[in-house]
C-alpha cells in the first residue's frame, strides 16, 4: 500500500465531516447503575466510575469488550496473542480474578472468580459500566477490585436494524446480523478461531408502577492454538472451546411513591472444552488428552429500595446463589450454595455532603460466614468542585478446583475466602456539558491469597491461604469536550503492586515471592483519544495507549525466571462514513475502517507470545430506521 493511501483517510475525512450537525456520543455526567443498585448521576457516587457507550464503541470499530477496556484508568489488559487466546484483566492492580463480570445482571466468571475476555463482544451493547474498588457488599464474592458490567440494548423506540460485513488482516472476517467472527490468526498452523453470538433483549412496562426485562445470550467459540505454556509451538491440532448460554431478568414494582421492590433472577450455564492429540503417527512426545466441563450458577436477588425525607435512599436485599460443576476434570459433579442479606444507605445527590454506607453478611456452604462493608462520602467544595473518600473490603471465594481437585493435584476443602481491604481519595472538577478532571489515589491490601504447592506432604493438599500483597496507586483523568463534534479523553495511572508475603515458592524467580510485583501489572500506563464527528455523515476516532515496562515470567527457561517486558506504545485509528442516510424504507449505507497497531510496532503483553502487528479491518453497513 502507497504511503498516499494509508494517508487518504486522514485528508478526506474531517473535510467531509466538517460543517456538519454535532453528534451526542459522549456523556460527561451519565447515569450509572452498578455503582449503588440505584439509578445515580456519575457527580453523586463517592467511588470511580468509567461509563463507555454502545455509540463509542461502534464509532471506534470495537469488537470486543477487552479492547474497550484499555481505556479505562488502572485497567491493564492482558492478551496473550491472536483472536480467541487467553484474555485478562487485572483492575488496581488485583488479581484478574478479583473483577466481577456481568452482563444484565446475570454473572459470567467460572465460581472462583475466573474470566477470560476473548470472546466477549460489544455486540447489542448499550453501554459499559467499569465500577473501580470493591463492591462485594452489593455483589458478593469477585467484586474485589471492582465490577464490569454490561447492559444490552432493548426493544425500545422506533424499529431499526443492521446488517454489517467487514474483513481484514490475518484472515480475519465478520458478519453483524447478530454477530459471527473468525480468523486464521497470528501463526502459520493451529491459529484459528470462530466465535458466534446471539443476544437480545426485551424491556415491558405493563403498568405505569410496573417493569420487567428479560435479556438473552449464547455464545459459541472454538480457538485453535498450537502453542504450549512456553510460547513454543508443539501441535497441530490443540484447541478450546467455550459455548453456553446466559439468561436474566429483573423485575420491578414500586408499591409505592417511597418503596419499591426490585427482582432479579440470573442463570448462566457453560461448557468448557479442551482437546490435544497427537501430531501423527510418529509423534512420541504428546500426550492425547480431552475435557470437558460444564459449570452452572442459578441466582435470584431480591431487594426493597425505601425512599426516605429528603430523597435518601435505603436497601435491604437478600440474595440466594447455586453454584454446580460437572465433568471430567473432578471427580464427580460438585456443588455449592450461597446466600447473603445486605444493607444500605445513600443519601440524596443534592446534598452538599452525600454520604453512601453498606454491609453484608454471606453464608458460604464451603467456607461459612464472611462479613463485608463498604463506606464513602462526596463532599461539594465549591461549584463544579467536590472531593471524595471511600473504604471497604471485599471477598473472592476458592474456585471448585482448588477445593476438590482429586488425584495429581488435590484440592483443600477448608480454604478461606481470599479478602482485601481498601480505601481511595480523590478530587473532581466538572464544567457541565464541557470536561470533567479527576484524581484519585487508592491503596489495597490482599490477604489470605491461594497459592500452589508443587510439593507438599504426602497426603496433603497442594493449596492453601499463604500469601499477601499491596496495590497503593494514582489514577489521573479528563474528559474534555471543547464543542459538539470534537472530544478529548486523557488518563494516567501510576501503580505499585508487591508481594508482602510469599507464597510455598519463596524465590525471587516465584509468582508470589515477598518484596517482588506482581506480575503483568505496568508501574506507568497512559492513554489518549481523540474523537471527531456528526450525527448525519460519520466519525473519526484515533487512540494512543502507553504501557510501561512490567514483570512476567520467561517459562521457555527451566527456572521460569522473571523477566521484564518493554514498554510499548499502540496507536489505533478508527472511521466511519455514511454514504447514504435511510429514507423511508430504503436502507443507509455506511463504510467504515479500523486500523490497531497503526505504526506497526513489535510487542508483547506475555513472554514469548508476540501481540498482533498493524492489523486493518474495512466494511460496510446497511442499517434501517436509525441507528
């Protein structure tokens, strides 16, 4: 490609934006839900909060959740390479199974906490809501370091529709009618990868005191890899699967101008594969092996929001939790049941001082009672000024394998829940409509942390409550928006994340070795953005992110030393143009194009697994009655 091709988009696109009516994609002060349980401005919650849009990702040319995530202040994604490949987030400087994920309600990680991002897709997403800190007084176990959560679009307004195509580097395809995407991946053998979806939901209003939404997800993903742990390629043949389906519905009905009751009830269901085989015939150092593994969790909360003088609002929810694994990695199906009560308080918004206070106590079937809470206050300075504190503490119960793991590996049964306590401060500046700048310092203590014991005493188990570590950090950010068609978003995050005390392995080389970091997680991070558009011809986005030098572990070396990972900076350039505006019945047509790792820059987020280089998509869009 010409050195005046790569450039033409940037020369015709703002001209032919330029003039033309501001689009309304950035919300400086949205409303946020996951935060209190409550519908709240983002200006009345005394914790931080990142709301992301369905319109920015679309506008960006996003197509998974992880991507948008980058943006978010002390959220470190880490993807191991291609499409399809092991996908983590580490929030604040937690573990990446300290973030509780959720789609409508409905919970998504594997009981323990775990969750792998690849194959979460922006599709139907109506928006993002990142909640930073714990929030296990209102979520339970996971919500150490925080909360993702996604909410899908509903049936409402006027019909509408899309069908959207695009393909690009690395084979890569998609079709957007719901949403099917694949791509023969980063290496010459084994690097495939498909992942479809289906998802929708529907919102009723039977009565004017009356509200029911029942939302609707399957995924079905296959991801061929023929790399092993250590980066090098052994097979032809390895690969995973994840597929399944996951239902919510919330309910609620105000009995009342001050009480109203809320339901929501969750299932989710999954099924969990993995296969290698031989190479051929003369293949002597691989081992056949296959698995598969389905994991269930059944939920229902339920809760009473009381409105009290003076518009502060009071809590009182209890919530009851099945959590079942069957398949071929235990031995025998496992199951546990949790349930919890909780409380709180939030005062009204419009205070000079709001004040939000939480508890909850759970009853865990494996490990017992385990008490949380949660207090934070926001106090208004002066106009557009406010400073804010928060403290609370959260919980991460043991997954089913480190509780019942049987045979090589064996499981402990009397693990206690891994459990933090944490505190932020911070300052805020708003000028409405126009920029928000915010700071926020925040320190975690994680205690009671599962290690692994490669050899313990005969007969006794390879897992145990040993180690402890710190995050204490700065997040710096501003959102600035100088006029309707133009916005600005900056952040910086300073992170320090040690080990205070080991784990079994206390060398310096370890995962959990005292006075080392934690691994993967960057000392400085940045990000910047750009966006430019109209509501009736298109956008123009361009993303620069920086990640600092950070530890990891070299496992092609038999000690599996530390080693550490070069910074990188990745700028991404994303546009889209609308050719022809719907009439009618007459469709719109729009074209569109998204280019990560613009300046093509070698990298890597794990040791010995090469990130994607310049990668280009292009596609087009027929869409019907708006979008």
């Amino acid at each position: 490609m010409s050195l005046a091709l790569r450039a033409l988009p940037f020369l015709i696109l703002p001209a032919a934006l330029a003039g033309q009516a501001p689009t309304d994609t950035v919300e400086l002060n949205p409303i946020v839900v996951t935060a209190t349980r409550i519908p709240t401005p983002a200006d009345g919650v005394p914790v931080a909060v990142t709301v992301i849009r369905g319109t920015e990702l679309r506008e960006r040319g996003l197509r998974t959740v992880a991507e948008a995530l980058r943006s978010v202040p002390a959220a470190s994604v880490v993807t191991t390479n291609a499409y399809g490949s092991q996908t983590s987030l580490f929030l604040r400087g937690g573990q990446s199974n300290y973030v509780k994920v959720l789609i409508d309600g409905v919970p998504q990680n594997a009981p323990g906490g775990a969750y792998d991002f690849a194959n979460l897709t922006t599709d139907n997403i109506e928006r993002i809501e990142v909640v930073r800190g714990p929030v296990s007084v209102l979520y339970g176990s996971d919500a150490v370091t925080g909360v993702v959560q996604i909410f899908t679009r509903d049936g409402g307004g006027p019909t509408q529709g899309r069908v959207a195509a695009s393909g690009g580097t690395y084979g890569s395809g998609a079709l957007d009618a719901t949403i099917s995407f694949s791509s023969d991946g980063l290496d010459s053998i084994n690097n495939q990868f498909r992942n479809e979806v289906l998802s929708g939901r529907v919102r009723l209003h039977p009565d004017r005191r009356t509200d029911a939404a029942l939302s609707v997800r399957y995924g079905d993903a296959l991801y061929h890899f023929p790399r092993d742990y250590r980066g090098v390629v052994v097979s032809n043949n390895q690969h995973q699967l994840e597929r399944g389906p996951s239902v919510g519905l919330d309910l609620g009905h105000a009995f009342s101008d001050r009480v109203e009751g809320r339901l929501t009830a969750a299932w989710h269901r999954a099924n969990y594969q993995y296969a290698i085989g031989k190479n051929g015939p003369a293949d002597t150092m691989t081992f056949p092996y296959a698995s598969s593994d389905w994991i269930t969790r059944v939920g229902v909360d339920a809760r009473a929001n009381v409105r009290l003088p003076a518009r502060d609002v009071l809590t009182v929810g209890t919530a009851l939790e099945r959590e079942a694994m069957a398949g071929t990695t235990l031995d025998g199906s496992r199951s546990r049941t949790n349930g919890a009560i909780y409380l709180q308080g939030v005062t009204s918004p419009e205070r000079p001082v709001d004040v939000t206070i939480g508890a909850r106590l759970e009853d865990n079937e494996r490990f017992g009672t385990y008490a949380t809470y949660r207090a934070g206050v926001s106090v208004r300075l002066a106009e557009g000024v406010r400073a804010i504190a928060s403290l609370g503490t959260g919980f991460k119960e043991p997954s089913f394998f480190e509780n019942f793991a049987t045979g090589f590996v064996r499981g402990n049964p009397d693990l206690r829940p891994e459990h933090s306590r944490s505190w932020e401060a911070g300052l805020e500046y708003r000028v409405p409509g126009r920029a928000v700048l915010r700071g926020t310092y925040f320190g975690q203590r994680f205690v009671d942390m599962i290690d692994y014991n490669a050899t313990p005493v005969s007969g006794e188990s390879n897992y145990s409550n040993v180690a402890r570590a710190s995050a204490d950090g700065l997040e710096l950010g501003a959102r600035l928006m100088p006029e309707g068609r133009f916005t600005v978003g900056a952040s910086y995050t300073y992170l320090s994340a040690t080990v205070t005390r080991s784990g079994f392995d206390s060398s310096s080389g370890a995962l959990l070795a005292a006075g080392q970091s934690l691994v993967r997680r960057p000392k400085h991070s940045a990000w910047l953005d750009f966006a430019y558009g109209s509501a009736h011809r298109g956008t123009v986005s361009l993303a620069m992110a920086y990640v600092g030098e950070r530890q990891d572990r070299d496992f092609s070396v038999p000690s599996s030393p530390r080693v550490p990972l070069p910074s990188y900076v990745r700028v991404d350039f994303a546009a889209e143009l609308d050719v022809l505006l719907p009439q009618g019945s007459a469709p719109g047509v729009a074209i569109s194009g998204r280019v990560e790792n613009l300046l093509d820059h070698p990298y890597e987020e794990v040791k010995n697994f090469p990130a994607r280089r310049r990668t280009i998509f292009v596609g087009g869009e027929l869409h019907f009655g708006g979008r």
